[in-house]
C-alpha cells in the first residue's frame, strides 16, 4: 500500500509558462524526462534507454495536471502523479503542488527525487 505525498515548491513564474512545461511532451522533455512523447492521452517518458508510459486522466489549464503510470493502472490501482498550480490571492505568489504515491520505504527518496526535479524544472525556467 502507498501513502499519498503532497511537497509545496514556490515557482514564481506565470501560471500559463509553469502549465505549458507540466502538460506538454515538450515542456515535459525539458526538465522531467530525458523525452517525452505523447499519443491522444498516452505519454511516454524516457529516461536513459527506460520508457514508462502514463494516461493523463485529468487536466484544467493552468490549474493542474493528472497522470496515472500504465503498471498502477493494469494493476487497477488509484495511484497517480499531479502537478498542481496555487497562485497566492494577497502576495501573487505561484507555487507548484506534486502529488504522488509512494511505499513508506521510499517517502525519503521520493522526496528527493522531486526536490532535484523542481529545481531542473526552477532552473529551466530561469528562477
């Protein structure tokens, strides 16, 4: 059983530019994956010489982005990945809201991980 992780990242750009590299196989390609392509629904991200297919299965522009990863889906799981975007009402500020689903084993690396893919994603954006 996974647990539900929610980590807060201040990104402050406009919602539309930080939405465009959260939604796009392009955008995508620049900071999450080595490539990303996309057929209908269906991504395929890459990294090294591994593929990993997820369905975007929920979506809202400039408000947030939902994938569900292939093997979570076969298995009929309702794990899934997203990329939410909270614009502060008094200070303006973005920040960017992941949430993902992970064994307690690995909430460290997890944690990590995305630490180090939102700061490739900050980086892209020239923050």
């Amino acid at each position: 059983m996974k647990e539900k992780v929610e980590l807060e990242f201040s990104v402050n750009t406009s919602p539309k530019l930080l939405y465009s590299r959260l939604s796009t196989p392009s955008g995508l390609s620049e900071w999450f994956a080595d490539d990303v392509n996309s057929r209908g629904q269906t991504f395929s991200f890459f990294w090294d010489k591994t593929e990993q297919k997820a369905r975007l299965i929920a979506s809202k522009d400039t408000k947030y982005v939902r994938f569900r990863w292939e093997e979570d889906e076969l298995q009929k799981q309702d794990y899934y990945f997203e990329f939410r975007i909270e614009t502060q009402e008094l200070s303006g500020d973005t920040n960017l809201i992941v949430t993902d689903f992970v064994d307690a084993d690995d909430l460290e690396d997890t944690k990590n991980l995305w630490e180090s893919q939102i700061s490739n994603l900050k980086r892209v954006l020239g923050l």
